[in-house]
C-alpha cells in the first residue's frame, strides 16, 4: 500500500487522473434540473368573420351585365399585423365574372376640441378596393359648400404627431372634384399611388398606434391610414393648413390598402376590425347562362 501511495505522489498525471473520477462520481449523484412546467396551447386562427366563423356563405340572382355585392365582416384578433391575399375560384369555369374585394369608411365633421363627430348631414361615404394595382374607389358625399373645390387626400402622421403635424409623411393626393349646385359628389376612378395604405412611414400604421382605445375615437380598425375630405384651397403639398378646419370630412375609422403593384399581394391587416368588408362580382353582359360557385378564400400571404 504503502508503495502505490509513494508512486501516485511521484506521478502527478495518474493524481489528476484520479482525481477527475473520483468528481465524476460525485457529479452524477447532482440535481440536472430544478423544476419542470408542462402547458397546453389552444391556439385559434387570428383572421375570421365577425361572427366567430371562419366560413361565410352567399347566394344571388342575376342577369348578366350586373354587379353584385356581399357584405361581410371581417376580423384579425390577433395583436399581430397578418398579411393577407385574396384568391378566387369558379366552378363551372367563371369566364366573365369579376370578383373584388372592398371596404367602406365614413368621413365626417367633427367638433375640433372634442373631435366628437357632427353635422350628421354633412358626410361622405368612400368604398375603396382593399387590393388592387390602382386605388379604386366610389364616392358620395353630401352637405358640403355648393360648387366649391373639394380634395380628397390620405393624411400620415409623423411620428412626433402631436408637435408636428401635417399629414405628409408621406401623404397624397387622391382627387380633385367641385361640387354641385346642391353640394354632393358623386365619383367613381382610380388613382394609382405607388404605395400601400399605411405607408411605412405612417405612425397611425405603427405598432404604437391603437386607436380602438383612444377615449376619443374607439374606432374598429386599431391601426392604419386616415382619408379626409378637404377644401381644396386648404390643400397644398400633400398638407393642410386648418384653415377651414370646421368644414373638413375626417374619417371615422382607418383603412388598409394593399398596392399589389408596389409589394405584392398582401394586405397588411392589422388588430382590429373590417366593419364593412363587401365582396363584389360583377357579371359580363355575354356570360353564359348557368349556377355558378364563387370560392373567395383569404389566405396568410407568407
């Protein structure tokens, strides 16, 4: 004994050799973990209809050369922004109809320290396609000065909105029109943009914006772009300057437009809701007389 004990003291690699087992040993007998939690995750799908349901029906008469709408509703539960894209299919084969996909905001009056809305018979009412190359659009608008210039315009915030406004970051200008001897307007075009609504740049798109909880608004869509209804003598550079303030249409919720042109297809829905979704089919004076199916799936654009 003696004599294995004298050679590991004259072999200092055979000591730490056995040293490392002798801790090996001892390391197994360690805790290698503290505690273990174990959930269970019901997720359910962000993007449905309103009514809980990720499947809407609808059925229509009809002579060719009409257009039709189906109104809906349309909801992204999620906190998260989701990227969306409109797909179409027909059964039997549907050459001669067309199917988009739109929504409708109202502008109106507001109190300019309350920004309560009023003057309810002073309004006008924009149905714009949600995706598309061009900005398509149908609007009416009632109450407003008798043959006076009128623009309509996207207004971005900046991103220090409350210390500098302008509503041209970037801005644009959507149309240009006079009203009637009675004071409405009544158009349908389109403008080609060459941006998504929001743009990028556009603090009421961002993740900071919410505005179905600002006590002033509770709109349905929490975030995205703000279309107004302007004296066109107010408007200049894609701004305003407030001078006849009380006579502006301002929305009374936010909008999303996918420029199909400028990224794709991918409509960028953020939290919140589409109150007034409509899908439109308009069928060719020269269709063939049958039952067709219109399939209109929503698909994630990932």
């Amino acid at each position: 004994m003696n004599k294995i004990k004298k050679f590991i003291k004259s072999s200092p690699v055979l000591a730490i050799v056995l040293g490392l087992v002798i801790a090996g040993g001892v390391s197994a007998a360690l805790l290698t973990v503290y505690v273990t939690m174990t959930g269970t995750a019901n997720v359910e799908q962000a993007v449905i209809f309103c009514n809980n349901d990720p499947i809407a029906a609808y059925s229509l008469t009809s002579y060719a050369g009409d257009t039709h709408t189906a109104d809906d509703c349309l909801v992204n539960r999620s906190y998260t922004t989701a990227p969306v894209k409109f797909v179409t299919s027909y059964s039997p084969d549907g050459i001669g109809i067309t199917t988009t996909y739109w929504n409708s905001v109202t502008l109106r009056n507001k109190d300019l320290t309350t920004w309560a809305e009023i003057n309810p018979d002073t309004n006008a009412v924009l149905k714009y396609e949600l995706a598309a190359d061009e900005f398509n659009y149908e609007l009416e608008a009632t109450g407003l000065d008798a043959e006076t210039s009128y623009t309509l315009m996207y207004y971005a915030d900046r991103q220090d909105r409350f210390n500098n406004w302008g509503g041209d970051h970037p801005g644009a200008k959507i149309l240009t029109a006079i009203t009637d001897d009675a004071g409405k307007l009544s158009l349908v075009g389109s403008k080609n943009l060459n941006k998504n609504l929001p743009h990028d740049n556009d603090w009421n798109g961002s993740a900071d914006a919410n505005y179905c909880t600002e006590a002033s608004d509770k709109y349905d869509l929490c975030r995205g772009a703000k279309i107004w209804l302007v004296p066109t003598s107010d408007y200049s550079d894609k701004a305003v300057d407030w001078t006849n303030a009380n006579k502006y249409l301002f929305e009374t919720d936010l909008i999303v437009y996918d420029d199909t042109d400028a990224d794709g297809e991918a409509l960028l829905l953020g939290e919140g809701t589409l109150t007034n979704f409509f899908v439109k089919n308009a069928f060719a004076i020269n269709m063939q007389p049958a039952v067709y199916t219109i399939t209109s799936k929503l698909k994630p654009a990932i």
